[in-house]
C-alpha cells in the first residue's frame, strides 16, 4: 500500500489541506465512524505504541475528549498537558518543541496566539496539529465540513452561512469550504468581520475550486437558500473583557427560529461551546434542523481519520 500524502504532516491552517486530501480524510473518517459505531471497537490498532502531546493553554471539552479518546480508541495514548506545565513562559516554545519531539509521536496545540503553533510546527521533527488559535481552528472545520459531506455527498456549490463573528472557526470553515468550491457566505456586525488575509487566501483558493466567499451585515440576506446557518460564540475564549460590548453589537445575529424560517431545508451548525439564548435560541440548537451534536462526535472520527493519516498512513 502507498504512503499516505499526510503521513508526517502538520495541520495548523485549514489551508494547508488539498480537496483530495479533505476527501481522503472524509473516506476514512466515514469508515472509521461506521466500524466504531457498529461495535464501538476497531479491528485495527494503527496508532498502538505512539503517544500524541495534548498542550492547552486554553479550557476545552470536545477537543481534549475527542483527542484523548480517539487515542485509546486507535490503540495509542495521549498526554493532557496544561498551561502550567508548558508554552506558559516556563521555558521557549522550540524548547518545549526540541524535547517533545524526542519523547512522542505528534504534538496538539491549543494556543492563544496563532504563532505559538506555528512555531512548534516548524521546530518539531513531528507533526503539529493546531486545536484553536485565535486565528483558526481547523480540527473543527474538518469535522463541520463532514457532518456537511454526510449529508450532501459532494460539497462543490453547497452554500454555508456563517451568522456572527469572523472569528476563528469563520477563518477555518472559509478557507477549507473555499477549498471544496463551496459558496461561504458571513453576516456580521460591523468591526466584527475576519482578518483580510485570510480572506484573500479563501478568495484565492475560492475561484480556483468554483466557490465564493461573500459578506454582508444583514443576517436574513446570508441565510436565504443557504443549506447549512452556522454560528459561534460572540465573545471567544480571550475576549472576555468586550462580552458587554460584544452582545450589545451582535444582539440582531441571533440564530432564532425568525430566521431560520427564511432557510427552512438547512441544518443549523454550532462549534460549541453555546450560549444559549446569546448568539442561538434554544428552540433552535434542540429542534428539528440542528446538527450541532453530530458535529461534535464527529470530531472524534475526523480526527482519528487525521491522526491514522499523519501517523500511520
Ligand atoms: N468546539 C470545540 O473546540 O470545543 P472545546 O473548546 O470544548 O474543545
Ligand atoms: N470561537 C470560539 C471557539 C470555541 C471552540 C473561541 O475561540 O473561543
């Protein structure tokens, strides 16, 4: 069998992936899934004998759990390291990179800034898988992306409407649908749209797949025809001190059953963590259109799907 294209890769921008690669990743992560679903084991133990570095400067559920569980599940193990222990000024951050590098297989990243990722992505002989940035999420945007792909096959002119802030998972979700030739569209308050380099790079890759990005500041106009509304938090992790201003300034994005009346056949997508009756409705997250917790267990099977290609591929 030939090596996988990822095997000893990084993944820090969701635009470090090709559409073939994506495709690739959502293949397995559909195997993967059907065979731990049916018996809640895998016949194979890929990863058995490596360990990943789990390294988090910022809180996590979904993240941690799906990693460490992914792990075990693949046969291997995983260390949950947290801010005190590393990338906390203890020691440089190639420090960190020069001893891991020596002692595990791969290293997971959360971070604050984007550069600490990148950093330890360049110093380590390993692969460095970013699990959020300020600047992106691209673990989250895989995941999204295939809870989409399971339902709509091929994604090319599928249209997703980001409603809210052009924060990270907007950045990540942008650069890998524009990969896939879908049509990104995002309604945000003013002062509140994503970094320009980012979007020029969507842009890019956007024209060359047959996609689109577009943006606009009115909610309803994003979400009309669109086959999946997606939103996030107001306020992420590190920008506690604006929440006030924040609420104030994104109180018309809801995701409310007002306006998702104008996209009645999309799903409705949520990163999580949620706030309810904050940037979604209750009665929206838990009714009939949401997919927000098949996004959240499919993070564990597209990042097994990761760590088996970058690992054992
Ligand atoms: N969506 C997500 O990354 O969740 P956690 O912050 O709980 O890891
Ligand atoms: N945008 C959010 C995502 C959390 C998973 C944050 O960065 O806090």
């Amino acid at each position: 069998m030939s090596t996988s294209p990822l095997r000893g890769r990084d993944l820090v921008s969701a635009a470090d992936l090709s559409a073939a690669e994506i495709g690739l990743l959502f293949t397995r992560s559909a195997a993967l899934k059907a065979e731990f679903r049916a018996r809640r084991r895998h016949a194979e133990a890929p990863l058995q004998g490596l360990t990943l570095a789990m390294l988090f400067q910022k809180p996590s559920l979904r993240t941690r759990v799906t990693f460490e569980a992914g792990m075990t599940q693949l046969g291997g193990h995983a260390i949950y390291l947290t801010e005190g222990t590393v990338l906390g000024g203890r020691e440089s951050v190639g420090d960190v990179a020069r001893n891991l590098e020596n002692m595990v297989d791969a290293i997971m990243a959360r971070t604050g800034p984007h550069e600490v990722v990148v950093e330890l992505a360049a110093r380590a002989s390993i692969p460095v898988i970013n699990g959020l940035t300020i600047r992106e999420h691209p673990c989250q945007a895989l995941a999204d992306l295939f809870t989409l792909y399971e339902r709509f096959g091929d994604l090319r002119g599928v249209t997703l409407a980001f409603v809210g802030d052009g924060n990270n998972v907007y950045h990540s979700l942008a650069l890998m649908g524009a990969t896939l030739g879908m049509h990104v569209r995002l309604a945000h308050p003013a002062g509140y749209g994503p970094a320009e380099r980012i979007v020029e790079r969507a842009r890019t890759l956007a024209v060359a797949a047959g996609g689109s990005l577009s943006f606009t500041q009115e909610p309803r106009e994003a979400v009309e025809g669109a086959q999946a509304v997606y939103t996030d938090a107001w306020t992420s992790m590190g920008q506690e001190a604006e929440a006030e201003e924040r609420r104030d300034a994104f109180a018309r994005f809801q995701v409310n059953a007002a306006l998702i009346a104008a996209a009645p056949e999309a799903v409705v997508m949520h990163c999580l963590p949620a706030h309810r009756e904050e940037e979604i409705t209750s009665e929206v997250m838990d009714g009939p259109q949401s997919v927000i917790f098949d996004q959240s267990e499919n993070r564990l099977h597209a990042q097994k799907a990761l760590l088996a290609e970058l690992l054992a591929g």
